[in-house]
C-alpha cells in the first residue's frame, strides 16, 4: 500500500467547512437587540470567501458597527453621530 492510495484528512478542511456552515446559520438566525432586528448580511472577498456585515435598521447601508441610541439603533450616520477627533475638526485650540 502506498500513501497516495489513502484518503486523506485534513484538519483545515474541517475548519473550513466549520466555518461555512457557522456564517450560513448566522446569515439565517434571526438577531434581535432589545426588540430592534439587526440583519447580517455578506460581502464577497477577493479571495472567495464571504465577508459578514450588519445591515442597518436605519439606512440598510452594510456595516461592522451598530450603534444604540436614545431611542433607536442605527449606525452612526443614521444616528448623526461622530467620533470625538471629527467634532473639533478645523477648529483652533486655545
């Protein structure tokens, strides 16, 4: 017997397809935050794999960050928010 006559395991093969598998049940669950759906939704990457992304409740832009605001959740330019460095931009320090 030689060795290229035997099936082979590998161990990322079964890392891939575990993978696979856990995107498709996360694409499929149904994500409630506090009574708002958030909506996973995929990229493809150039390398042919998929890319996961929140769709916003707001605008249903693909996102990585959702934001809970006063009284809705969106991502932050549906909620008109803005990262501390944007809010003094152009502005002079004295």
């Amino acid at each position: 017997m030689v060795l290229e006559n035997l099936r082979k395991l590998k161990i990322d093969d079964y890392i891939r397809e575990i993978r696979g598998r856990l995107k498709r049940s996360l694409i499929e669950a149904e994500l409630v935050v506090d009574g708002v759906k958030a909506e996973l939704v995929t990229s493809n990457t150039r390398f042919g794999g998929k890319r996961l992304w929140f769709k916003c409740p707001g605008c249903g832009r693909r996102v990585g960050v959702l934001y809970e605001g006063l009284r809705r959740m969106g991502c932050r330019k549906c909620l008109g928010v803005k990262y501390r460095g944007e809010r003094y931009k152009g502005m002079v320090e004295g």
